[in-house]
C-alpha cells in the first residue's frame, strides 16, 4: 500500500559510500559507478526517504527525520547520519551544483518532516481528547437512564434521552473505526517496517558477502599485481640486460670496424712493402755502390783531416812568426819614433842656428 502511494520528488545520480561499522572512520564504497540516488515522497504514511538501488541491490534506504542534518564536507561531498539504519551515509557528486541542490533539497524535505511529524502529533492529541471526552459523557448517560425509573417512564420521558445517548453512540462508533483504522494503519505501517528491516537485512547480509567477496578479490588482486610486479622487475632486469648485451654489440661493431680499417691499413702497407721488396735489389746494388764511394769519402776525409792537421801546425807556427814580427815591428817602430824625435830637435836646432846667423 505504501509503495503504490510512495513517488519521487528529486533525482540525481552520486557515487554512495557507508561508514566502516569496525572503525567508524573509512568509508566503504556501496556502488561501483554513479548510481541514481532519489528522494521519494509516502502520501499515505506522510513520509520522507532517500532511496537508491544499485541494480537488484538496495544501498540506501533512509527514512529522513527532523532530527537528521545533511553535512557538506567537501566540494563535492556531503553525509548523513542515520540511527535507524545505524549508519552514516556519504554522496560523492560530480560537481558542487549537484552537492548543493541535494543539500537544499534535504533541507527542505527535512522541514516538511518536522511539519507532518507535529500534524500527526496534534490529531493523536486531538483524538485523544475527544475519546477521553466521549468515556466521560457515555457512562453520564447511563446513570440518567437508569435513574429515570421504570420502562413505562422510559417510554413517556425519555424521548429526548435517547436521541442524545444514540449521537453519543454514533460518536463512539465513529471514535472506534477511527482507532480501528488508525490501529490497521499502524498495522500497516509495523509490517511495512517489518518488511522494510528484513529488507534491509537481506541487504546488509548481501553488502557483508559482497564486502567479504570483494575482500576475497581484493587480496587476490593484490596477490596477482605483486606477481606482475616482481613479473615486470624481471623483465626490467632483463631488457637492462639486453641494453647491455646491445652496447656490447655496439661496441663490439665498432671495433670490428675499426679492426677492418686496420686490416685495409695494413694490406695497403703490406702492398707497398711487397713494391718495395721489388726494388731492393737494385737498393742493394746501389747500397754497395754507395758503400765503395763512403769508403773513398772516408779515405778522401783522412787525408784532408792530415793535411787540415798540417795546415793547422803550418797556421800555428805562422801566428808564432807573426807575433815575433809584431814584436820586431813593434820595436822598430819605437826606435823610429826615437830617430823622428831626435831629427825634430836636430831641424829645431838648425832652425834657431839660421835665426842667430
């Protein structure tokens, strides 16, 4: 009944996360992908909740109470606590705008909460009242039925009597099929909690086999990338073994290269020793022609070294010679000075004789 009566008001899409219930701190991923996450209306029950169905699987149900508060925690993040569930609830969006129409649209469904809450609270006051009033006034009447005597008496005086006992009768016929139907209602609305908890239940058990599920897959895929790690480290170690082996190769080309270059080198120098290995003969000949004509030089070389000998004894003795001439010269000269000075003062004397003639 509360289903056919229940609609959506406001619909976007978020990616839905749940407290861990062993820390309290991380939060837990209750969808794969953005999933669509709708506030749904309950005419019959004037209700408010937050639904959100991820394939088969329902990963919120919350109904939304006054006491409840939409928290941003982020751009694009907001959270809820929920006691009935005893979980906290947190929306990822794609953009701030989405965060802050789900936040104002919180709001207002959680005042229109309060609002049907004190509704609800005033007709039970007043349905209440009216019961407490109605108990009152029946057994009143009563007493004045039984007072008023015999069944003739009833007959002739108490017309009036029994028009009002039979309002008071309808009033509480009507007071009883309104309690009647507000217990059917509560009826109602216990089993649909009722429901709604197994519901939740199954769900719960349905998100702890799946957590446990994915813990499984979680390991295993832990286990698997350690096993691609080490995988890929062999492999790096083996391409670096490989560059290694190719700058050897590189290396090893190179100097191939260089050692055929040195080849080619070689056999141009071998070529030319092989042209010249031709001529040495004619070398040979020419060495030994060469040899004699060194032999002559040597021997012309001996003479000339004797008589530069004798020339050098000949220049000696010519320098001694010389010297002893200069000396001789030398004083020659000196004696001649001497003559030149006496016929000086000899010409000075005949010069004064002719003077005193």
């Amino acid at each position: 009944m509360g289903r056919k009566t229940e609609q959506p008001i406001f619909t976007t899409r978020a990616h839905v996360f749940q407290i861990d219930p062993s820390t309290k701190k991380n939060w837990v991923p209750a969808s794969k992908q953005a999933v669509t996450v709708s506030y749904f209306y309950d005419s019959t029950r004037n209700s408010y909740r937050i639904i959100s169905v991820d394939g088969a699987k329902v990963i919120i149900n919350s109904t939304i109470t006054p006491n409840m508060t939409f928290t941003k925690t982020s751009q694009k993040f907001g959270q809820w606590a929920d006691s009935r569930a005893n979980t906290v609830f947190g929306l990822g969006f794609s953009s701030e705008q989405q965060l802050t129409k789900f936040a104002e649209k919180f709001q207002e469904v959680k005042e229109a909460a309060k609002l049907a809450r004190d509704r609800s609270q005033e007709k039970i006051e007043t349905s209440s009242n009216h019961s407490q009033e109605s108990g009152r006034e029946t057994p009143s009447s009563t007493r004045a039925s039984s007072v008023n005597g015999t069944d003739d008496e009833k007959a002739s005086h108490g017309g009036p009597t029994d028009a009002h006992l039979k309002s008071e009768n309808d009033k509480l016929k009507i007071a009883l099929a309104q309690s009647s139907s507000n217990v059917k209602k509560w009826e109602t609305e216990l089993q649909t909690l009722r429901e709604s908890n197994a519901r939740l239940t199954s769900a719960l058990q349905e998100s702890a086999a799946s957590i446990e599920h994915w813990k499984k897959q979680f390991l295993a895929c832990k286990e698997e990338n350690e096993e691609l790690r080490n995988k890929i480290e062999e492999l790096e170690e083996q391409c670096n073994e490989i560059n290694k082996e190719k700058e050897r190769n590189a290396q090893l080309s190179r100097r191939l290269q260089e050692l055929e270059t040195e080849l080619q080198d070689k056999e141009l120098e071998l070529e030319e020793l092989r042209k010249q290995g031709e001529i040495i003969p004619q070398l040979m000949s020419e060495c030994e022609s060469v040899s004699q004509k060194l032999q002559a030089a040597e021997k012309k070389n001996k003479d000339l070294e004797e008589k530069v000998v004798t020339l050098r004894t000949e220049v000696e003795e010519n320098k001694h010679r010389q010297t002893n001439l200069k000396t001789e010269l030398k004083n020659f000269l000196d004696v001649l000075d001497g003559k030149i000075d006496e016929l000086h003062d000899f010409r000075q004397g005949l010069s004064k004789l002719g003077v005193d003639n």
